[in-house]
C-alpha cells in the first residue's frame, strides 16, 4: 500500500511537473535555436526508428526503369529540389531555415551521414511525410506510382550531372500523368 | 412544412460545399510547373560519347527527352524542313531512328 501511494505520489510530481513545463513557454520552439545534443539524439532515433517500422513490409518494385526517372525527374524538381537541393547547388533559403535540416540528396549515402535511407524508407518519407518537421504527406495529393518515381529519381540523383538533371527535369508539352 | 423549410434550408448551404468539396483532387503536375527551361539537348554534344553506357537508364531517359523535345520542335515547324514529309514510307519509328542518329553524330 506505501509502494502504491509512493508511486501515486511520484507520478503525480512527474504529470505536474511536465505540465508546468509545457505551459510555461520555457523551451525554445525556433527553427533557429537547435535542440540540446541528447534531445536531437533522441527525436532523431525515435523518428528513424518510427520509419523502419512503418515501411518494413514494403514491397520495393524495380526503380532502375528510365520511365520512371522521366516521370520523377520534374515532380522532384518542382516539389523537393528548393529544400532537398540539386546538383550544383549546396544550399538554399529553405535548406539554411530548416530544423532538422533537410537532407541534401545529391550526395550518397557514404557523404551525408544523415541519410541512410533505403527506398522503402524514402517512399514512406515522402508518401506520409514527418510530424513538425516540414516534410509535408505528398501521398495525399499524389498517388504511389509518381512517389516511387521520385524514388527512383533520388537514387540516381547523386550521380547526376547538371546537364542530365536539367534534362531529365525539364518538361515538355508532352509530359503526362499515366493512368494508374 | 416546416420540415421542408428546414430541409430547403440544409440544402442551401450543403449544395455549394459539395460542389467546392469536389475541387480538392488529386491535381495534374502542370499545376505546379513552374516556367521551367527547354531541356538543353543541344549540349549533349559536348560529352564524351564513348563514355555513354547506353543501358544506363539515366541517358536512356535522356534520349528519350530529347527525342521528346525534338519531335515538338519539329511540330512547332510543320514539319517544313523535313526531307521524308511527303513520303508515305515515312513513319515514326523512322522518324525516332533519325533522331537518335542526330543525337549521336552531334558528337
């Protein structure tokens, strides 16, 4: 009974202390001000770990189709390139305002050590978007098979030159949404 | 009566949110194309062609936009100077074919 009424009580200090916390405006909520190292470590952890669960079941299709970059190349452009970058360019009002910073997707894996993701992680990623962050749910207003494009797009994207990206992203008056 | 009032009245305003409701769709990309450049094919001309892997799939969709570009090109001509216009053996493979025959000796 001691044991219970014990934790009762220390839980009740804990719920009012984080409530008075909340409440208080003490924390500092702008983009310009960067979390504590063990606060980023854990939002960080907790968001790629969040992400491995939800898209582990996800079936990959095959992404090295040169329709697919065709398709993807202007979405990513249009839609992803102001905060996610492209080549020759390193950084932008939106990549220097951001927090987290967006990933710069024109470097591979082995240089932007923030960016492990696999496709089925960067499909979730673009098609759900994450919670404050600025990354928006694309899927609401685009159907899977334009995010698997973009997909296929930002794996080759590292390798891409400025001539081939300006190409590939490029659109005529010939693009067309495919029927699905 | 007053039944049917009260309905008249539900019908005003949930008629014109069911027809705005209906604007919020999946959208074509055109919405948000920006007024982006003509890809610049014409540089291609400037690589080295021996280094092309043409089953990479990243110059096939270069080619491909290209052939893209170029066939709107030469519509935007009427087709004037195109030498195979007037005749009937001329299809569209044949016309791909010369493309990707330009595309490669522009090199």
């Amino acid at each position: 009974m001691q044991v219970f009424k014990s934790l009762l009580i220390t839980g009740l200090i804990v719920f009012v202390s984080a409530s008075a916390f909340i409440f208080s405006g003490w924390y500092p909520i702008g983009a310009d001000d960067q979390h504590t190292a063990v606060v980023y470590w854990a939002l960080e952890t907790l968001r790629e770990r969040s992400v491995e669960h939800a898209s582990k079941d996800l079936v990959v299709p095959a992404l090295n189709d040169s329709k697919l970059l065709l398709l993807g190349g202007p979405d990513y452009n249009e839609m992803c390139a102001g905060c996610h970058l492209k080549p020759g360019r390193s950084e932008s009002d939106m990549s220097l305002g951001l927090y987290p910073v967006p990933p710069d997707l024109t470097v591979s894996h082995g240089q932007h050590s923030e960016d492990h993701a696999g496709p089925a992680q960067r499909f979730w990623v673009i098609k759900h978007g994450i919670k404050a962050s600025g990354m928006p749910a694309w899927g609401l207003t685009h159907d899977d098979q334009r995010i698997w494009a973009m997909v296929a797009f930002i794996q080759k994207l590292p390798e891409l030159t400025p001539l081939q990206y300006q190409i590939l992203t490029a659109r005529t008056s010939g693009d067309t949404v495919h029927d699905h | 009566m007053k039944y049917c009032n009260d309905l008249k009245s539900q019908l005003i305003v949930l008629v014109p949110l069911l027809l705005v409701s209906m604007l919020v769709t999946a959208h074509d990309p055109k919405e948000h194309a920006k007024e982006t450049e003509a890809p610049q094919c014409e540089a291609l001309a400037s690589m080295d062609q021996s280094e092309i892997d043409e089953n990479d799939p990243v110059m096939q969709a270069v080619y491909a936009k290209c052939r893209q570009a170029m066939a709107e090109g030469h519509h935007g001509e009427g087709h004037a100077k195109d030498p195979n216009e007037n005749k009937s053996a001329h299809t569209e493979k044949d016309a791909h074919a010369h493309e990707d025959d330009d595309l490669r000796d522009r090199g």
